[in-house]
C-alpha cells in the first residue's frame, strides 16, 4: 500500500460517462468463433499468442510496466517483447479497470502493429475478466474491441457477478480440479457460460478463471488484489 491518503473517488458523472462508454462499446463484442484456428481441437493455424499486463511499482499505484509479449505456438518461444514504465493517472473503480489500464495496452498493440506487423498476435491473454463483468464487459472485452484482436481474459479470483458467488460449491468445484484439462463452466443465473475455470498444470497449480471475449473458443509488484478481478 502507498503512504499517501486514499484519493476521493471519482465524480459521479465520470463513472456515468464510462458506463456509457461501455455500454456503446458492448455492441463489438463479437462472442461466436469467427477465425477457423478456433473451430479446429487442436488449434491448427494457431501460430502467435500474445500476453498483455499492467504491474505496478511496489508501495506506488501510479507507477506501472505495461507489457506485451508475443509467443509462437505451439512452440512458445518469444517472438517479441514491449515492456515500457507508465505513469497511470485513472484511479481504480470496481468494474472500470479498462479506464485505467487499457490506454496503455492499446498503444503497445499500436507499437507493435508499426512495428512489426507480420508479429501481432492472433489471440491475446489479458489480465482481467471479459464477459464476466457486472456489464458484461471487461478489460478483456474492452481491449478486444479497440485493438479488433480475439482476446481471452485470465483472472485469478473469481469476480461475483450474474449470480456467481465464492460458496462452499465453487470452492469444491475448485478443489475438484487436479489435472491438466480439468475445466468447470462459470455459468451464471442468466444461463449464460461467462467463463471457464480451469488448471494450468500439474507443476503450476494456480486455478485460472478464464471469461472469453471478443472471439471465443521479476520486477514491479503485481497490482492489488482488487483490481484482477475487473
């Protein structure tokens, strides 16, 4: 935590103004498979993923590296790598992460797309939730819809939203994964499936909550808690 006092929330009226954001950027999200590397059970025609992330400075929350990797698959070898120190003045809000980290994604998918066009990647990894929002539009979704690239949001907690809750059932849905490919569906009261909690691997046992979006099939701290569940 930094040493200087909490900053007063925003005014209403900004967080009226990015729910209308939202709202009008919800009408791209594209949830159907669209590209044929997802219609195929082993990803065939999959040839670059990307990762993207905001870490922030320890004992600072405006101080902040945004980075971009690019890996080939199935090989994961890194094809390129965008990592810059970011001065983030939009202060956290539950539910509008995108406000405040997305600006900075963005302009590393803009580099990289000047850059080195032929490397941008075909799907990315984003820290956050996508469709498992209270709006049903996440930081994952957000990112989607303006960069136009298939994106997959990876969070580490489960955000409590369409009826989902942190009970004694999930926690033993939780329990019940143990193998690689072990998977359950975040299915929400609305019926609808806003994500896939699964197991990376046996040798790194951390459940992942994976929301789809857009398209679906050492150094700086991580950021708070509260904030990787957006």
């Amino acid at each position: 935590m930094s040493g200087r006092a909490a900053e007063p929330p925003p005014p209403e009226a900004t967080l009226r103004r990015w729910e209308r954001e939202q709202a009008q950027l919800r009408a791209g999200v594209v949830e159907e498979d669209t590209e044929e590397w997802q219609k195929d059970s082993h990803f065939a025609g999959l040839e670059r993923v990307g990762g993207v992330d905001l870490s922030y400075i320890k004992g600072d929350d405006t101080g902040a590296c945004a980075s971009l990797v690019v890996l080939s698959y199935p090989a994961l070898e890194v094809l390129y790598e965008d990592c810059r120190m970011v001065a983030v003045s939009a202060q956290y809000v539950a539910g509008f992460l995108a406000f405040r980290e997305v600006p900075f994604l963005v302009e590393a998918v803009r580099r990289l797309q000047q850059e080195e066009p032929k490397l941008t990647p075909q799907v990315l990894l984003v820290d956050g939730n996508g469709l498992l929002h209270p709006r049903g539009f996440g930081v994952a979704c957000h990112l989607g819809v303006l960069t136009d690239l298939p994106c997959i949001g990876v969070a580490k907690n489960l955000l409590q939203a369409d009826g989902l809750v942190r009970d004694e059932l999930h926690r033993e849905q939780i329990r019940s994964l143990q193998r690689e490919g072990d998977t359950f569906p975040l299915t929400g009261t609305s019926g609808r499936v806003l994500g896939m909690a699964d197991i990376r691997s046996r040798e790194y046992i951390r459940k992942q909550l994976c929301s789809p979006v857009e398209v679906i099939s050492s150094g700086p701290e991580r950021k708070k808690e509260a904030e990787l569940d957006d």
